[in-house]
C-alpha cells in the first residue's frame, strides 16, 4: 500500500470530491501562508493523532518532502487514499493560486 502524488492543478477536483486537506507544517509555518481549507496538523504531532485523519487525504507542506514523508507514514498505519501534494505550497503559489494566512475559522 502507498501513497499517490498529485500536483496543485489536481487539487481542487480532489477536494471537490470528498478529500481533506493536511498541511503538516509546524503552526508557524501554517499561519504564514497556507493553502485555503487546510487544516494545521504538524508533521512533529502526526504519529500521536492519525485517528484525526479523514480519508482521502491530501497531505501537504511547503515543497512537498514533509508531506511525502506524512504520506508514507500514514500508509504504512493503514490509512488508505492518501495522497501528497507534489511542489507543495511554493508550487501552489508559483502557479498564481492564493493562500489563508493565520489559523483557519
């Protein structure tokens, strides 16, 4: 079982479709600039919360390594249709797409 890469023009079907969006970012990285409806959970705090986790889920961070690594480790607890945002929130904004800074509502 693993993970799927997707890229930032993907996203909004995947989301329209059911998928929750993760950024596991450390909160200040979160709230300095984020992609709209994700939601803050830390890759430092993953392991201890993954039965937050709803599924499909979109895992992202800022270039998309920590998000691959979220990715790999939420397969490997048996989470199934997770999915990594490849180019991660820099290629969300390199493609013009805006970002939510501070916490989400």
């Amino acid at each position: 079982m693993s993970y799927t890469d997707i890229f930032a023009n993907e996203l909004q079907l995947k989301l329209r479709g059911g998928a929750k969006l993760y950024d596991v970012r450390e909160r200040d990285e979160y709230e300095g600039g984020h992609i709209p409806g994700a939601v803050n959970l830390p890759l430092s705090e993953l392991q201890g919360r993954t039965d937050e986790i709803q599924t499909p889920a979109v895992v992202v961070c800022l270039s998309g390594g920590r998000s691959a690594q979220a990715a790999a480790s939420l397969t490997e607890c048996g989470k199934q249709d997770v999915m990594n945002l490849v180019g991660g929130t820099m290629g969300w904004m390199r493609e013009g797409r805006s970002v939510n800074v501070g916490q989400e509502p």
